[in-house]
C-alpha cells in the first residue's frame, strides 16, 4: 500500500468516526432494567423486561422511529446482541441496542464536545515493515469465545472460525480471528508491546480480507485502529482474547488518541 492510499484510508476512517451521530456524539451510556428511568440527555422513561424495551413519551415528547412520529408508549421489542435502533430526536438519534445481553440507551448528539473538538487520530508513518503475509488455519469447528469488555462486569461472545499464524520481527506468532463485516473475511482484537505506552492499552482492531484459497492472508498492521472505547467512556468494546496478547512492539497504525494524552 502506498503512503498516499494509507493517507487517504485514514482520511476515510477519521471522517467516519467523526460523524454526526457517531460514537464521539455519545452523551451517556444506560443500562435498562425493569424500573422506568428518566434521562436527562433523552426523551421520554425508557425500561425493558421479557418483552424487550419500552418507552413512555410525555406530552409535547416524541421520537421518528422508521420515518414516524411516536408519541406516549412504544415499544422497540426484544433486540438482538449486537443489534440496535436509532430513532430521532430532534438533531439528536437515540440509540437503543443490546450490549452484552443488557439492553442499553445511548444519545448521540452531533453537538456533543468530544465530537466537537476531534482533529483527527495520530498514527505510526506508513511502512512496509508491518505489512505481512500470514496463514489462515481453520478449526474444525468455529469455538465461541467469551472476551471482557471496556465496561467492567460485561462480556462479549465471539465465534472465531479459525487462527491466523504469523510472523514479525523473526518471531512466529498467531492470532485468535473473529468473522468481519463482509462474507469470508476477519478480524483480530490484540495488544502488543506498544499498548499502554504509544498505543491505546485496552486493544486495536485489525481487519483481514478473506484468505486466498491456500488461506494466505495479508495482515496490514499500518491499518490497525483504535476501538471506540479508545475515546470515549461510554463505550462497550470487547477486549482481545488472552492469546491476542503479541508480545512484540508493533509500531503500526493508530496510536494513542490525542483525547487520552496527558
């Protein structure tokens, strides 16, 4: 990849994460239980149960929920992990998601400061030196794998399809991958030498497009990226996997956010 693809890559990926209602417009994080609860940056008292989540709008309060106005009491229903909903409010959307089996409401307002005052996501220079090829080796079975979460008390569930073994600066190395966004590609969650030190120390994420069909993959650590939990408090990221720990410096992708920096 070269230096002007890598920058307009990151371009891309930091006019993402500052988007309107993106993870830098969140004002709080809430977790639902059966009590109705008032919150001061939403409308309306939001519960869940059996029956899922549950909102009773006052007068004069409404949410656009699928292009209409919803008033008094609605219910969003039994959400799946990892799902959500976003109706509006106002120049605000509401999420409404399942995080770690809890069901959670997250305001995202566009005026929020850290939105507000983002600069863009420093980062190590581009180099071919951390651009690898590795091999994807499959298990016989995908295995559910329980990671911990940047909310303490919480657990994510992952399916992993497989490992991907590697190596860097003369150590061989592997990697526990989850299934990515798009069919047949990856993702790894890891720390390494760096984290805690120029980079975030809770995890990156690197993404891996599908293996070859001799499972040769590419690993491009110059696109290692920060979890939204590297910003912002209000966030659920899942930590990597025990094995993930790399214990190497990987001087590649993003580092530290100016927003943690002393």
């Amino acid at each position: 990849m070269s230096t002007q693809t890598w920058l307009e890559w990151h371009a891309e990926h930091e006019r993402a994460l500052a988007d309107p209602h993106g993870f830098l417009a969140i004002t709080s994080l809430n977790f639902l239980d059966a009590t109705p609860r008032r919150f001061s940056d939403a409308p309306g008292e939001w519960s869940t149960g059996p029956d899922g989540v549950v909102v009773d709008l006052a007068e004069g309060e409404s949410l656009t929920v699928d292009g209409k106005e919803a008033t008094g009491r609605h219910r969003f229903g039994v959400l799946p992990e990892r799902g959500g909903v976003f109706p509006g409010s106002g120049d605000a959307v509401i999420e409404v998601a399942k995080r770690g089996g809890f069901d959670i409401v997250r305001p995202r307002h566009p005026g929020n400061e850290l939105r507000q005052r983002f600069h863009g996501v420093p980062a190590y220079e581009p180099t071919g030196k951390w651009k690898l090829t590795g091999r994807y080796v499959p298990f016989k079975e995908p295995r559910a794998v329980t990671v911990g979460a940047a909310v303490e008390g919480l657990e994510h569930v992952y399916e992993s399809p497989g490992r991907v073994e590697f190596e860097a600066l003369g150590i061989p190395l592997a990697l526990t991958v989850f299934n990515g966004r798009t069919p047949g590609s990856l993702f790894a969650l890891f720390t390494d030498e760096t984290s805690g030190i120029t980079t975030y120390a809770a995890n990156r994420s690197l993404a891996i497009d599908a293996p070859a069909a001799d499972g040769t993959v590419t690993l491009d650590f110059n696109k290692a990226t920060n979890l939204v939990c590297a910003y912002t408090d209000f966030a659920t990221c899942p930590l990597p996997p025990t094995e993930n720990r790399l214990p190497v410096a990987v001087e590649a992708g993003e580092k530290i956010p100016y927003e943690r920096q002393p």
